[in-house]
C-alpha cells in the first residue's frame, strides 16, 4: 500500500491530522479487501502515521512491526531514543532541505538514515533515482 503523500498517492491541499488520515488510509483498504486482521509494517513516517490504529483499533491486528520510526512510549520502560542522526543532521532537517531543495547526495543520505544505515550497499543508483523523481513533483 502506498501512504498518502508519497510516491504516486494524491496529495491533500490540507492535514489535520496526519496520522489520523494514515490509519483511516489502512482501515479502508482492510475493509475493501475484506481483511477482519493483518500484520502491518510502519517504516519511519509510516510507523507514526499507523500509530492511531495500532492504539485504537488493536483487534484489527495480528501483530505490528515499527522500523525506524518516530520513538511512541506504547508502555512505561518500552521507550528506546533514536539513534543519532547520519551526518549529523536529524531525519526532519534532512527532510525538509529534500523538499526544499531535492538532490541525488541528499536523499542518498537520507535512504541510509531510513532503510539501509548498516548495508548502505542496498541503496542502489535506482532506488535513489526513483525516489529523486518523487521528490521533484511539483505536488510534494
């Protein structure tokens, strides 16, 4: 499934409530697919955005798998810090400089903050070039 605002998803002209809207996402392919419970990955923004449906619909789920996501206290003692930034900038500056100003050493950059900080060989020239494309939509 492809999350709201990324890749080739629509793009809202306003978010209230991102994570509210992500969760909702979920909920309405499950019921159009007719799945009563699935597992879910959330990956970094994705681990936030399914953070109202893990809390608030957990009977609609088998099991959840965060990856490199935002840190929620789900339970007391359960909170690990993140890990510190690649390069020295956090995943939110890098994000918001991708936006304001997307290129390939960037989201190189932020591909290995994201997915790949202990196999960087897994972020190939595609994968980069693919993401550099979504990030040079007028609509992102």
């Amino acid at each position: 499934m492809e999350m709201v605002c990324h890749g080739l998803s629509t793009v809202p002209d306003v978010v209230d409530d991102f994570n509210a809207l992500v969760s909702e996402q979920v909920l309405d392919v499950m019921d159009a697919l007719g799945l009563d419970k699935i597992w879910i990955h959330g990956e970094a923004g994705g681990g936030s955005g399914i953070t109202p449906l893990v809390m608030e619909h957990p009977e609609r789920l088998h099991g959840v798998i965060f990856e490199s996501g935002i840190a929620v206290n789900l339970k007391e003692g359960t909170y690990a810090p993140p890990a510190p930034p690649v390069g020295g900038m956090t995943m939110r500056d890098r994000t918001l400089q991708l936006l304001d100003n997307p290129t390939w050493e960037g989201i190189h950059a932020r591909l290995l903050m994201v997915m790949h900080r202990d196999h960087p060989e897994r972020v190939t020239d595609e994968l980069v070039d693919v993401r550099l494309a979504h990030y040079s939509r007028p609509s992102t």
